[in-house]
C-alpha cells in the first residue's frame, strides 16, 4: 500500500516521468518474456534489443500516450460515461498505426537497419501488428477510460502492456522471411 502512496504522489507531481520509467519497465519486462518464453533463447538473450526496447518505450511510447491520455479527456471531457469512453477509444484507436509503427522505425533506427529494410517492415508487417494491437486494446482502453482516473490509466495500462510488448517485440524483431531475403539481397548489392 506504501509503494501505491509513493507512486500516486509522485505521479500527480511528475507524470511524464513516471510513466516513461514504468513504461520502461514495462518494455524491459515484455522484451524478456519474448525473447525468453517465446523465442526461447536463454543464453543466447540480445541484451542490445532489450535495451532498444527500453529505449523507444521510455522515449516514444511512454510521453506519446501520456499525451494522447490527457488530449483525450481535453477534448472530450473527464466524463467517465460509455458513450463518452467509446468515443475516447475511437480516438486512441485512430492513432494505434502511429504507436506502432513508431515503434517499428524507432527501432530500426536504433539497429541502424537500411529504410528500405523499414519500409518493407511496415508494408508487411504493421498491418498484422495493428489488428493484434487493435483486439487487445480496444478493449482495455474502453475498460481504463470508463473506470480509471486518468492519473492511473498508464500504470494500469502496463499490465496489460506486458504481454501486448512481448508481442511487439517479437513481431519487430523478427520479421518476415521476406524481409530476411530483401535485407540479404539488398546487402550483396551493396
């Protein structure tokens, strides 16, 4: 109970910061699960793509949907009603290609991977990331803005950013077969 003490004050007083830390975290954690549960690498673990994770949820995530939280309940009110939440999700709902392809070129950026390498990520890849992002947050956003005071929707956002980040990553990092051949291809001819 003294940690959620701590953590609403200094919310309430630094809200940007503390949601780029707990998003951070979020990524940290949601990186993990990919690369250890799913990708099963053990040993093998790319600390480097972790540390990008980090990275682009602390720096790009974490402030665009602390923003997106607070222009939301601007433009339509603190209003916690259903009609006024579904109106809310829409909106949020609109910008998710943003969120996630931010997230795909962010990354890249940081791999120093050629933009032919992200655009054909973002032209195969992001359709399938955005419908999965759509079935997992549609819900939860309209969940988080009919109960949750906005203070709190990131935090509590994060639980549910966990499994959603561990399938981001995997789907960013990994790419599609065609992907891996275009990239060869593309640095033989170089």
């Amino acid at each position: 109970m003294r940690v959620l003490r701590w953590y609403s004050h200094h919310l309430k007083k630094h809200q940007f910061a503390m949601n780029m830390v707990t998003t951070g975290t979020v990524f940290f954690l949601g990186d993990m699960l990919s690369q250890q549960v799913i990708e099963k690498k053990g040993k093998e673990h790319e600390v480097e793509r972790t540390l990008r994770s980090v990275t682009v949820g602390s720096f790009y995530i974490a402030p665009f949907v602390t923003f997106l939280y607070n222009f939301v309940d601007k433009v339509f009110g603190k209003s916690q009603t259903p009609l006024n939440s579904l109106r809310k999700t829409g909106l949020i709902s609109l910008l998710s290609p943003v969120i996630s392809g931010g997230y795909v070129i962010c990354n890249n950026v940081l791999q120093n991977k050629p933009a032919d390498y992200t655009i054909n990520q973002i032209k195969y890849d992001l359709p399938t990331i955005v419908l999965v992002q759509y079935k997992i947050w549609i819900p939860t956003h309209f969940i988080l803005l009919t109960v949750v005071p906005l203070r709190h929707r990131m935090f509590l956002s994060n639980f549910v950013g966990v499994l959603w980040t561990c399938y981001l990553t995997h789907a960013s990092n990994t790419g599609t077969q065609e992907e891996e051949e275009e990239v060869q291809e593309m640095e033989c001819s170089e």
